[in-house]
C-alpha cells in the first residue's frame, strides 16, 4: 500500500487525504492545531465555494452541509461613488453556491478522515518532520506554506507579476444584514481607486450569517484598520465604510452583530505563484499544492474553489501514476497539470486588483443591458475559464458583447 504524508488539514489537505484512502491509499495528515482547537479559534478565510468546487466534496461524500448552509444564487454587481452607479446589474448562476465556516468544517473532515481510516497528526511540522516524512512516504505533499516550510518553495518571478499587497483585506461575520428582495447573491461593489465591498451568504457556527470583505487599497481612505483595537470597533468601521463608500448597500446594514468573539479578521496579500518543487537538505523533495503554490488575494472569492480544484487534479495524477515512483518529473508535471486551471483563476483576480481596462469596463457595462451576458458572466466565478479570451482582449470583447446582443435583438 503506497503511503502519502500531506502537511496541513485545510480544504485541500483533507479533501485529497479522503479521497485518496477511497482509492486505497495510506494516507496521514499532520496539522499544527487540533479539531477543538480549529472550531475555538479565528475565522480564517471567506471560502465561497461554487458548484464546480462543491462536486468534488459530494463525489467523495463530505458535503454535508448542503441543506443547512443558505445558498448563494447569483452576483449582483455595481460600481460608483457616492449616489451615483455606473455599473448595476445582476444574473443568476447555474447552480448555487455557499460558504461554511472553516471552523466548522474543517473539524468535521478531521474526524471524518480519521473514521475511514487515516492517520492524523497534531505537531508544528518544520524541516526535520518533513525529511522524517519524506523518508518514510512515497509522496509528501505540503497543503500549508506557513513557517519555515513554505519557504522551500521558490517564487516564480515570471508568474508572479506583484511583488507587494495590492489590498488590506478586512474580514467581519454578522448576524443582522437585511435580506436582498430578489434572490441570495455574491454582492459586488467597487468605488473606483478606494476599494471594494464583497458580501454573501454564509453559515457559521451560530449559525446562518452574511460575511463581509471589505478590500482597501493601501493608503486610502479605506485603510484605517490598523486604528482597531477591538472586534466591536471593527464592525463600526465596516459600518461606516459601507455608509460612505457603497451608500446603495448601507439599508442592509444598519442593524449588523458580529456572529461571535472571534468572528474578525485583518491582514494582506502577495499575490504569488512558486515553483512546485521543494528540496529538503538531505536531497529529498516535497510536492506543494494550493495556496502554497498559486496565492490570489481574496477579491474574487477564488481560495476554496481553487484548493478543492487542486484536490482533484492532485488525486487524478496520483492515481494515474499508479507503482511509479513519484519523481521531481512527475511533480513538476502535475502541477503543470493545476496550473493549466490556475492560471485562468490568477488572471481574473489579478486584473480585479488593478484599474479596470477597457475590455473588462465594456463587458461590466454591456452585462447592465444584456441579461444573458450577465448571467455568463455571474456563472465565471465558477469557472473563470469561461472569461477567455474576451475578458482581456478589445476585439474579442466587442465581438462576444456583439454576439449577446444579436441574441437579444
């Protein structure tokens, strides 16, 4: 039975982890906090999720919170300043999405790797676990790039176009929002040069709640999250911001709560993509996956689909590789093969980052008055595949606009 020792218990870890021991696999998973530890502490991530995403946790049976967590339908996206929208239309997605508290979730994956049969580790890995690993797996895959081993992975300049935080990111969980009248959406709205304000559905562990991201450019009138003492100070200022910034969002949020003590959450960025390849002193090598090799900024909701994506293909090429040896060939290859995804994931968050180019400002126009565009275009947070080539060309974006158009007509 081949063994496979992956660092990190988060929602790529634990989704390869369960369904690699489905395939026969040996597998461990060695995570620097425990399940009771994880469910006490921080909110650590937004994770909206989308269908793509969410069917490989029902293809290996860990989706259990599809009739509890409140869906999220469609975006609705809007852009301006002060009361005046540039930009304000809406489409519905395909199929919906949804957000569940990693504090929950991750938990019960946890327990749930460890009822079929995986081996699960509470330690601080660092470099002598992972050559201790490494001598004892066929594989050591590396799912969290936090401390000392995230630094065996090399940045690629080439790909990596940023070489600071484009956003202070601010993160709040609320009870109270009032609810849309038409349908549950991931709620856009960018105030051009200032920041954006990026709202959904979620369910977290007081149960249902709406979870804010306000994204703020460094400098501006909108980074002042370093005057935050407390998590009550926190949620005024989310308040306040949305006030002045996205006055068109302020009626849903004048009677906010925070969820629970530790429902908030500051910090930045690098967007960054490193080379999948690790090497250990003694020569031996470590596979890295997820956030630890392609790290997008949270503004397109991109981190959970993107790991759960990762999951998948990493499973696949272990499974295709078969008695091979798992050589720096087959690593390097199999990243290829996630990256041949990712990189489409990069480019739409990447581009949301800086000012809006002409493409991307007629696509958002036309979406207002052609609802079926707006309606492809919603379901791109699914699959920002779908948003090539037209997004970033000029020409390609006047003939797709062009061919919606013919279709209303």
């Amino acid at each position: 039975m081949r063994k496979i020792t992956i660092i990190g218990a988060g929602q790529a870890g634990l989704q390869l982890g369960i369904g690699l021991l489905g395939q026969g696999y040996a597998v461990r998973i060695a995570s620097n906090r425990s399940a009771e530890q994880i469910g006490a502490g921080r909110v650590m991530s937004s994770q909206s999720m989308y269908d793509m995403a969410l069917a490989f946790e029902r293809e290996l049976g860990i989706a259990f919170w599809d009739q509890e967590c409140p869906p999220t339908d469609g975006v609705h996206m809007r852009a301006g300043s002060g009361d005046q929208l540039l930009i304000d239309w809406r489409g519905l997605m395909c199929a919906p999405g949804q957000s569940v508290d990693q504090r929950i979730k991750m938990p019960v994956w946890m327990a749930e790797f460890q009822r079929r049969g995986g081996e699960l580790v509470i330690e601080d890995a660092g470099i002598p676990e992972l050559e201790r690993y490494a001598q004892t797996s066929d594989l050591v895959i590396v799912a969290t790039g936090k401390g000392e081993i995230g630094k065996l992975f090399e940045r690629d300049n080439e790909l990596s176009p940023f070489d600071a935080s484009l956003r202070t990111i601010s993160l709040t969980y609320v009870h109270g929002m009032k609810p849309r009248e038409d349908f549950s959406a991931l709620n856009i709205s960018i105030n051009p040069g200032i920041g954006e304000l990026v709202n959904f559905p979620g369910m977290t562990l007081s149960g249902p709640c709406d979870i804010i991201n306000l994204e703020c450019i460094p400098n501006g009138p909108m980074d002042r999250w370093h005057e935050v003492k407390t998590q009550e100070e926190h949620l005024a200022l989310a308040v306040q911001m949305i006030e002045e910034y996205f006055p068109w969002e302020a009626e849903r949020c004048r009677n906010l709560r925070l969820t629970d003590d530790q429902c908030t959450l500051v910090g930045r960025v690098t967007p960054t993509v490193r080379k999948p390849v690790g090497y250990l002193p003694s020569g031996r090598t470590v596979l890295g996956m997820a956030d630890v090799l392609v790290l997008n900024d949270p503004i397109t909701g991109q981190g959970s689909n993107n790991a759960s994506k990762c999951a998948n293909v990493y499973m696949q090429c272990i499974l295709d590789q078969g008695e091979k040896a798992f050589d720096d060939q087959w690593k390097n290859a199999t990243f290829a093969r996630y990256w041949d995804y990712a990189q489409w994931v990069a480019k739409f968050t990447n581009t949301h980052l800086l000012p809006p180019t002409e493409p991307v400002l007629k696509v958002l126009s036309a979406c207002g008055r052609l609802p079926q565009l707006a309606a492809h275009f919603s379901n791109a947070f699914n699959d920002p595949k779908m948003l090539t080539p037209w997004y970033y060309d000029n020409e390609e974006a006047e003939r797709f606009i062009a061919s919606f158009a013919s279709q209303a007509a």
